[in-house]
C-alpha cells in the first residue's frame, strides 16, 4: 500500500514538464514513446541515475540499464544492447551456406541445438530439400532435450539473481547445472561436442545416434524427473521465493504482442501460441506438445511456465526416443566442401519455438557467389523480451528489478549477435 | 577485585578470547564452505592442506597482498574508519559471553544491555562505509542497512528481554547460572522460551545481515553493496566482522537461552563451544537454502509480525514469573 502511493508520486514527479529536458531519438521520426520521453533527469526531481551494468553480476551478460531510482524505486528504466556485437549475420553474408552452422551455434549459446536447427531449416526450405524423417524425429528430440536443458539453466540463474551467488540461489544453480550436465553428456555423446554441436546440416543430420543411446536419453530423463519436485520445494512452491516473484513485473498479453514477444513470457501473459503446435515443423506435427498458458503475467508465472514445460519436454523426449524410426539421415549430397550448396535466387523466413521464443531466420539468396546468402537475418527472441523493460520496470525496486531481469532470461548473445 | 586487578583480568582475558575467536572464524570459514560444498553436491575447499583446513588461510593472505585502492572521491578519513570500527563492534560483544564458570573477559551487571548496544553500533560503520565510497550501489547498500539495523535490533531487544525477566537478572553469567541450577530457557517455559529464541534468531541473522535477510550486501542486485569499493585488507576486515558478528551472536543465543556452559560430563567450555557451533551451523544451512527477501517486505515482517511477537512474549515472560506456581525466581 504504502509502496503504490509512493510510486504514483514518483510517476507524477516525472510527468512533470520540467523534468523533460531533452527527448528521447526516436521523438524526431515522430514516435514519441512516453516511457522513453526522458534522456536526462532534472536533479530537482529527487533522482538518481543508475547504471545497471554492463559489468554488474545480474544482467546476464553485458547488458546495460538506466534506472531512475527514487529512493530504491525505479522510476523509468532505459535498456542498452550491443556490447555483445559480433556481426554474425554480416560474416553469414560471407560464408558459405555450409559453413554457417558452427558460428550461429555461439548466437544463443544456451540452446546451440535450436539455433542450428533453425538456419538449417532455412536453408533447406531456400534449397528445397526434403528432411528425412529420422532426421526430423533427431531434431525434435534434440531441441526437447536442449529446451530441458535451456530451461533448467535458467531456472537456477533466476534463482541466483534471487538469492545471491553465495546462498540459496546458487545452491539450486549448481544442482540444476548438475542436472543439465546430463544433457550435455548426451550430446557429446552424439556430436562429440558439449556446447558447440554442429551436427545439423542441409537435409537432415550430420551424425547418426550411437548405439544404446535410448537407453541413456531414459536414464538421465529419469534422473531429471525424479529431482523435480525438489526444485520445485526450492522455487514455485517455496514461500519466500513466491513473495518475491508473485505480482512483480506484470507484462500485459496485449503489449507482449504488440512488442513481439514469444515463447514462455508470452504464454505466461496469457496468449496461447506456441509454433510447436500452431506451425508444426520438424516432428512436432507427429509429437504434438502440450502448451502451457498461464494469465498473471508475472515473473511468477513466467518462472511456472518453464518450469512446467521441462516436465513436458521430458516427456515428449521419451515419446521421440521410443518411437524414432528406422532410416537415412540425410536427404542431401554429403558434404564434399563447402561450396557445393547454391541458390542463386529467392527469399525464405523460417521460424521455430526455440526455449525463449520465435527464432526465426531471414534469408535471401544471391549474394557475391551463389554459395552464399545476399543478406541473412536473425529474429531473436531475448531481444523482443528486452523491450518489455521500460514498460515492466518502473514502479519495482532495484532488487525487482533484478527479478523482472531474470525472468525475462535474455541470453546477450542472442541479442547482439 | 580492585581496578588494577579488574584491568589486567580484562585486558588478558580478552586478548585471549579476541585470538581464539579469530582463530576459530577461520576454521569456521572451512567449516562453512565444505558444508556448503556438500549441500551442493561438490566437494569444497581440498588442495590447500589436508582437506581444505588451509584454505582461509590462504584467502586472508591473498586478500591482504592485494593493492589498497581508495577511490578518487571517497571520503578517506571515514573510508579507512569504517573497517575498523566494524571489527572493533563485532568482537567487542564477546567480551562479556561467559564461555565456561571462569572464562570471562568482562563480567558487567548489565552485559545483555552492553551487548545489544556494541552489537547495534555495527550500524555506524556500515553507514560509513556505504556513505565514504561514494558509489551509487555501496549508497543503496548503506540505505538499506541503515533500516534494517535499526529496525530489527527492537525484536533483538524484545527477544533478549524474555530470559532477563525469567533469571530476573540483566548479567550475561547471572542468567547462565540461573539456567544451571534450574532449566535452560528454551525448554521451559516453552511458551516464552522457544519462540523468544526463534524471534531472536531472525533478528540476529538481520543484524549480522544474512541470508535471508542479507539485502545491505545483496551482491546480485548491488555488486556488494556497501563493500563494492573495498580491496585488499580493509574487505579482509568488514568480511571478518560479518563472521566475529554472526558467531558472538550464536554465542550470546546459546547462553541466554541453551544454559550457556550447563552441561553434564564434560567441563563447561566444551559445551558452550558445541552449542555455540550448532547455531553458527544453522545459520549456514539457513543461508545455503533460502533466496533473499525484497527490503520493504523486510520492513513489513519485523515491524507487522515480529515486533508484536516480541512484545507479547515479554508479556507472556513477566505473567509466568508473576503467577505460575514456581515461576518465580
């Protein structure tokens, strides 16, 4: 209670005219955005400007924000991107169609799998390829397993942004690193690599699944059942972590939509779409996946909703493993050099339900060599969920704000790129 | 005993006690990162000596070769006070816990009082600290324990009140010998006892600022809060303040509550040190298991919950002494 009215005064206290001093950038194209009005804040308006990162243990990399703070406040919080820039799509325009999948592996370096997967999509459909379809059931196992994976790691670091990284937080970070590692044995198994896979290629897949390998996918998926109710003793049903998540950062469905967002933040404000089910690919028309919604909005419910979808993932992994068919894995010509890929013509956007959301890929073909795109452009997920800061933000305080960051789970390298 | 003698029995008792605690912050400084270790699931400290034992050693002397940086604008004479000054106030508690019949740096008449005092001074030096740095985080830090210190040290008081008027006596080792002739305070009467012992140990783990309740340091929304401008041997000294803080304080809960020394086979120290560590361990797997409050719900907790439990635990204390049969001392 006496937070609200303490926040209304803050608003207000911005609202005023002299406190605008310089307008945001994006007034001179004429898209004057309210929660961006302010560039500089008037020192009588009681403010204080804090740079929150990019070097600072909560941000998930090198991200930075602007918060205006009125005692611990946040009055207005101004999100920064870019110091994770590496031009991946400028050096795609470069490489060869075959050489690409190793380098945007790096993008969202939590889930490799799911962002080879997607360009390879891509490209297959510019080449008109058809997938096989043990490569296809390969590729629906693979990015359930990541999405576990994924989802786990971002369990325990929201938990670390919670309760500090010499406390609880870390204790439910390192069992759930624990936990992924099980994964990541999984996929070395099959790639020989832990994070860095290339294993997807143009038509299908680059390596077969071991012998025996069922049989480990249900070994660590039993273990990583079997520990979830103790996660869940530690999280979504313990009481100090439900006071600090419950109400805190609610994102309305409508504006979540209108700023792009996908993927578990999106379904936690209350949309139910999911490409898995609403665009099949890959297996997914066969393994249809259970899409969870949950209404409030809140970094509670984005937390239950990933929390949920590992149990489903889980299951859909069995159900892939149990049923994978017999036969090629690639409906391609095996790769000879990296050159023997060619389009010279056509553009294609793919999009597929990575853990954080739409991932999609724009390509267009005819670049300087046929081998390679003219233009190539990645969708990324986490930097949708960023835009949601200046509007989620004010209203929180500093440690809130730690917690509406973490439950966005940005990965910065997906962002910048 | 005449003030010569008094002075002399203090400065060597003290002296003593002052090596042993630190001494003893050091093992539990192992002890606490191999329990942590195990809760999760990894090992701990093992290179440095024979399990690890070396391993805080090895910190103190790699905290105090590095460079003493003081930023530009800091204000100097508080910035160098501040350290300190917290290490003077988290050991000077100590100096009146009876640790057995005999071993008692200071036996003052109103020990609980001097307690609660030279514990509630840990407030300065954090303010200064957070203040002299002139950093935006070490500010908030500051801002936030300057409330929290304050707030909290009245169900600190409240709950120590409890076996002061059940042993009617405001001496340290007066309400230890009461519980050695008659019951520990924990155990009867219930009713005061335990909760009184509960409610003290929230408000220690707030004033020692721990986990729950560690929102001054907060390190993954403040970077350290109010240490997010100390290097080298003044860190050194605010992290050893934080331990003498939260193992005086374990200290000051076994004696007012666990009859302190009382105990049957072995000599008086061996049981005050093991109760002592039973609730210094606690506060680890307290720490290692929780994730932290926001600041304003732990203004609501302390002022809406525990401050009223407090005051009707005191009430509860003084009715049981006026009116149980045998209540009385």
């Amino acid at each position: 209670m006496e937070m609200s009215a303490r926040v209304e005064r803050a608003v207000m206290t911005m609202n005023e005219p002299q406190v605008v001093t310089v307008q945001y950038q994006s007034a001179v194209r004429g898209n004057v955005d309210p929660h961006l009005s302010i560039r500089h804040y008037d020192p009588e308006a009681d403010m204080m400007l804090l740079h929150f990162g990019p070097q600072h243990p909560s941000t998930h990399g090198v991200f930075r924000m602007d918060l205006h703070l009125d005692g611990e406040i946040v009055v207005k919080a101004t999100p920064y991107v870019g110091y994770l820039h590496r031009a991946v799509e400028k050096l795609c325009e470069k490489l060869s169609y075959v050489q690409q999948t190793p380098i945007v592996d790096k993008n969202d370096y939590v889930a490799p799998m799911t962002n080879e997967q997607a360009l390879n999509m891509a490209f297959e459909k510019l080449l008109n390829v058809e997938v096989p379809r043990r490569a296809r059931w390969m590729r629906t196992l693979f990015a359930e397993l990541q999405r576990i994976a994924s989802h786990l790691l971002a369990l325990g670091t929201f938990s670390i942004d919670l309760g500090g990284a010499l406390g609880g937080g870390s204790t439910l970070f390192i069992h759930t690193f624990r936990e992924r590692e099980l994964i990541l044995d999984l996929f070395e198994e099959v790639t020989g690599m832990r994070f860095h896979y290339n294993t997807h290629t143009i038509g299908g897949q680059r390596h077969d699944l071991p012998a025996g390998f069922d049989k480990k996918v249900h070994a660590a998926l039993d273990i990583i059942e079997s520990r979830i109710p103790e996660y869940a003793k530690m999280t979504v049903d313990n009481a100090i972590f439900k006071d600090r998540t419950v109400g805190v950062g609610v994102l309305d469905g409508k504006l979540a939509l209108e700023l792009g967002i996908t993927g578990p933040i999106l379904r936690a404000s209350g949309v139910d779409h999911d490409l898995r089910r609403d665009a099949p690919y890959s297996a997914y028309d066969e393994l249809v996946p259970r899409v969870r919604v949950e209404t409030a909005g809140d970094c509670y419910a984005r937390t239950r909703v990933r929390f949920d979808e590992v149990t489903d993932s889980i299951a859909l992994c069995r159900k892939a493993i149990d049923g994978m068919p017999e036969g090629p894995i690639n409906g391609y010509k095996p790769i000879r050099q990296p050159t023997m890929a060619k389009a010279t013509s056509g553009q294609v956007y793919v999009g597929i339900e990575t853990p954080r959301g739409e991932l999609g890929t724009f390509v267009v073909a005819g670049g300087d060599t046929p081998t390679s795109p003219h233009r190539l452009k990645i969708r990324s997920p986490s930097l949708h969920a960023l835009a949601a800061i200046p509007y989620i933000m004010p209203g929180a305080t500093v440690s809130d704000a730690v917690a509406i960051l973490g439950s966005l789970d940005p990965i910065m390298g997906e962002v910048d790129r | 005993m005449n003030a010569t003698s008094a002075i002399i029995h203090g400065a060597v008792y003290g002296t003593i006690i002052c090596v042993v605690i630190l001494t003893g912050i050091a093992v539990a400084i192992w002890f606490e990162r191999k329990f942590a270790g195990r809760m999760q699931s990894r090992l701990g400290p093992t290179m440095t000596g024979p399990v690890g034992l070396l391993q805080p050693f090895a910190d103190v002397v790699k905290l105090l070769q590095k460079e003493d940086i003081v930023p530009r604008d800091a204000d100097r004479g508080l910035f160098d006070l501040a350290p300190p000054l917290a290490a003077i106030a988290s050991l000077g508690a100590a100096a009146v816990v009876p640790w057995s019949p005999k071993i008692i740096a200071a036996d003052l008449d109103v020990g609980v009082v001097f307690v609660l005092a030279i514990g509630g001074l840990m407030v300065v030096p954090t303010f200064m600290a957070g203040w002299a740095s002139n950093n935006k985080f070490a500010l908030i830090g500051a801002m936030r324990a300057v409330a929290q210190s304050v707030s909290y040290g009245v169900p600190l008081v409240l709950a120590t009140m409890v076996p002061v008027v059940l042993a009617g006596s405001l001496s340290v080792s007066g309400i230890v010998g009461w519980q050695a002739q008659h019951h520990w305070f924990a155990l009867w009467p219930i009713i005061p006892g335990l909760p009184a012992f509960l409610l003290y140990y929230l408000a220690m783990l707030a004033e020692s600022n721990r986990i729950p309740f560690d929102i001054p340091e907060a390190e993954s929304e403040l970077v350290a809060g109010i240490t997010t401008e100390y290097t080298g041997a003044k860190f050194t000294l605010f992290y050893m303040a934080e331990y003498v803080h939260t193992m005086v304080g374990s200290a000051v809960a076994s004696a007012l509550f666990f009859g302190g020394w009382d105990g049957p086979f072995r000599p008086g120290l061996h049981w005050m040190v093991l109760k002592t560590l039973l609730i210094f361990a606690s506060v680890y797997w307290v720490r290692w298991s929780l994730v932290r409050f926001r600041s304003d719900q732990l203004m609501a907790l302390c002022w809406k919950r525990l401050t009223p439990i407090g005051l009707g635990l005191v009430f509860v204390a003084a009715a049981f002494v006026q009116f149980w049969p045998g209540g009385a001392r």
